[in-house]
C-alpha cells in the first residue's frame, strides 16, 4: 500500500468530541488483542496509529482523517473503537465500553444532516476485525449479531491471514462465513494481502 495522507485527529470520549462535517466515519470494531491499531498502519501506509502490547488499554474512540482520493471516496474517518472482551479492567471497562459504544452508534451519520445538539456526527458503516486463526468465537459472534441490528452497511475482514498456511485459510475463512453468515474479507498487515480488497469493500460501504 502506498502511504495516504493520515492524521489523528482526537481521542473522543463524548458525542461533542465527534467530527462534526460531512463525511463518512467507518467504525473498526473488534477483540481488544485483534490488531485494528495495526491494520490502520497498513491500509494507511503509515506509522499514525500506536500500538500497544498489553491488550485492552484503549479507552475511547480514536478517530483519524484520511484522504483516500478515491473519486467515490475523497475523505473519510477512521473511528477505532475499544476492543470488547478487555483482558484489562474487568466489569468498569465493559461498562465504559458499552457506554461509549451505545454513544457513538447512537449519533445520526454525516448524510443525516448536522446534529441539533451540538454533537457531531456517528458511523456512516462498519467493519468487524476478527482473527483468522481463532473462527466463530461466541464474543465475535455477539458482536456480528448487535452490529447486524444497526442500521448501517456492515462487514467482516479477517486479519493475520498470514498466521495461517492455504489449506488452513480456505477452511477457517470458510468456517467464518458459515458462523457469521456473511462474507468474509482475508487480510494480513503484515504481507499487505487483501488490502486492496479491504479498501473496494470500504468505498462500497461507504458510498451509496
């Protein structure tokens, strides 16, 4: 991938910390230990999300600004979410993450029109990020389903594909979409694989 202008733009903890302008936010929704801080590096080709070794520390909703000069798809934001299942923080940190997670998707999206409370805008779509190696565990599940109930464009991508040999990829990504019901996008941050896949699904999401 080549690098894409990318800029942090705030760690949001409120409906006011939102981007208020309009353009379409894509949510990144996933495991605490599943790599979206490291799968924004990629599709970006940049350094601009940090990442962390101890799982579960993020604890708001990192949003950044990407120009992706696509012609459907000049400008979008990037919204990484807490991951779910924190193996840090217990009951407080499920409950700050349903918070914020019932906060966010609770916003109007861009096309809705400017929010009248002051507030900025919510998701326009969203992507589960779920590990390859480990198909149909009952947390992803969980998340599938609620996001499934959202009125919004969804899909799955499957990332460290690269942890897997071939035989091993055809069948958990075919155990994937059987548990999911739905199609499922294989990617690796690592190899750059499927990354240009991810970002035709994401101008698909995010376009009408």
């Amino acid at each position: 991938m080549k690098a894409l202008p990318v800029q942090f733009v705030r760690s949001a903890m409120r409906a006011a910390d939102l981007p208020r302008d309009p353009v379409p936010q894509l949510a990144l929704v996933g495991r605490s230990n599943v790599g979206k801080s490291t799968l924004i590096n990629a599709i970006t080709g940049t350094r601009v999300a940090r990442t962390s070794a101890a799982a579960g520390k993020t604890r708001e909703l990192n949003v950044y600004a990407v120009e992706y000069g696509h012609r459907d798809l000049r400008r979008l934001y990037l919204v990484d979410l807490p991951g779910y299942g924190y193996a840090r923080g217990g009951e407080t940190s499920a409950e700050q993450f349903a918070g914020l997670t019932a906060m966010y998707f609770g916003r109007p999206p861009h096309a809705a029109g400017m929010p009248t409370d002051g507030g900025g805008h919510g998701p326009t779509g969203a992507l589960l990020i779920v590990d390859a190696r480990h198909p149909g565990l009952a947390q992803d599940l969980g998340a599938w389903a609620w996001l499934s109930t959202q009125d919004l464009a969804t899909a799955v991508v499957a990332a460290k594909i690269d942890k897997l040999s071939r035989t091993e990829r055809v069948r958990n990504v075919h155990a994937w979409e059987t548990s999911l019901n739905a199609p499922v996008t294989p990617v690796s941050a690592l190899t750059g694989e499927g990354l240009e896949n991810l970002w035709t699904r994401i101008v698909r999401l995010l376009t009408p």
